[in-house]
C-alpha cells in the first residue's frame, strides 16, 4: 500500500514546492517595469555606440532613430563553374530605413527581392563568391550594389543593406 501511495506523495510535494518558487520568484511590479525598459535603453545604447564607432549619425538628417526591416526569406545564389552548379551561397538582408516605411518595404518586397537577387547573380556571376568572399572590400561592393537596387525602390530613406548571414555550401 505504501509503495502506491509514495508517487502520489512525491507528485503532490513537487506541485507545492513549485507553486512556493513561483510566488516568491515573481518579480514585483516594479522590477516587471524596469525590465521591460530594459531591451530598449540596450537597443538604443548598441546603437548609440554603433553610430560613434561607425561615424553614422542617429538620425542621419532626419527624425528618429533608424528602422531595421528584414527581408522575410533567405536568398540562395548558386555559384556556376564550367556549365554546373558548384556550390550554393545563402543570404539573410536586412534594411536600414528611416522609421515608418515597413508598410512601404512590404508592399514592394516583391520587387526588392528580384532586384537584389539579379545583384547577387551578377556577382556570383563575376567570382563574387570564390575564394576569400567575406573579405571586408569584397562585401562592401556587394552592400553598395544592393544599396542602389533598394533607393531605386524605395529612394533616400534606405540608409544602408545590412548582410546578416551568408554562408557557402560546395556541392
């Protein structure tokens, strides 16, 4: 009888002892407050420190902090050598926009996408992605590429093409 009843003494002192931790671990509040302020002064300190170490102001002329918008899918290059495809190159974009074109950015996505995918052809096409393809001079080509795809689109309220990710996979 004893050997029945020692799971169920087990399982109703465990729901006890995790009911007090709950009560006494809950923040308070004002500590709830505080930490939800807490993501924004971080964000708004990274890029304060970001603006300062990059020569970027904040506003860049214009009012308000900038906007970051990323485009919702990955982009996947392959890389073509003699007539085959030799490896397959993926990408993860994100704007930098003065706050308040997401609407916009969305309803031209579309768009974006085949501008800046012509873009990466193209340089997949040139050897952009051979060898050293994440040296800093060989990716600020492909930034300022993109740059100009996306203000054709959405003009002077992008600031910069942002590379999130990029990976290349031999096949």
């Amino acid at each position: 009888m004893m050997k029945k009843l020692l799971p169920v003494l087990f399982l109703i002192a465990g729901l006890g002892a995790g009911a007090a931790a709950g009560l006494f671990l809950t923040p308070g509040p004002a500590d709830t407050e505080a930490d939800a302020k807490a993501p924004e002064r971080h964000a708004k300190e990274t890029t304060d420190k970001a603006n300062k170490t990059s020569g970027h102001s904040e506003t860049s002329g214009k009012a308000g902090p900038y906007e970051y918008l990323k485009l919702t899918k990955q982009f996947v290059v392959p890389v073509v050598e003699e007539n085959e495809i030799s490896a397959l190159v993926t990408m993860s974009l994100s704007l930098e926009t003065r706050p308040g074109i997401s609407e916009e950015f969305y309803e031209i996505e579309p768009k974006l996408r085949d501008g800046f995918l012509q873009v990466l052809f193209d340089h997949a096409n040139i050897g952009g992605f051979d060898g050293e393809f994440t040296q800093s001079d060989n990716l600020e080509v492909l930034r300022r590429s993109l740059l100009e795809v996306a203000r054709k689109d959405l003009g002077d309220d992008v600031s910069r093409v942002l590379i999130m990710s990029v990976s290349r996979q031999d096949t």
